[in-house]
C-alpha cells in the first residue's frame, strides 16, 4: 500500500509535468505604426464656378376628374361641455 501512494504520486507529477510544454512558435514582430505629422497650411481658394444654363420648363399636368354636386352629407357637431 505505502508503494502504491508513491508510485501514484509520480506518476501524477509527470503527467502534470508534461502539460507545461511552451508552444515552439516564433513571436510576431511587433507592428509599426505610422503617426502622421501637424497638418500643412491651407491652399488657395479655387476658381469660381460658371453659371450653369436654366432648366426647360415641364409639360403642364392633366385637368383633374370633376367632382359630384353634394346632397347627402351629414355633419355631426358635438354638444357643448356643461360648465361645473
């Protein structure tokens, strides 16, 4: 019994051991990066545009359906509130 203890302790102790491994891969160098300087002085104004020519005018719309007399509308008027 006294041995199988210590057999089982070494044993967990080097199966513990081995999952320890480091990776064997090469860091990536490090990545560089640019800032970019203060901003320059502004430039000059451009030319002004030319005026464009002016749109032609659209056809006019066709007249609309002509309504029907009235007659049998009701209106519904609510009466007043009662003051309190």
């Amino acid at each position: 019994m006294r041995y199988l203890l210590a057999v089982a302790a070494v044993l967990s102790a080097l199966a513990l051991s081995a999952c320890d491994r480091q990776p064997a891969a090469v860091p990536a160098p490090p990545v560089i990066v640019t800032v970019p300087g203060p901003a320059g002085p502004q430039g000059a104004p451009g030319a002004p545009a030319e005026k464009g020519a002016t749109g032609a005018t659209g056809a006019t719309g066709a007249e609309g359906a002509k309504g029907e007399q009235g007659g049998g509308t009701i209106v519904v008027v609510p009466a007043p509130e009662q003051q309190r």
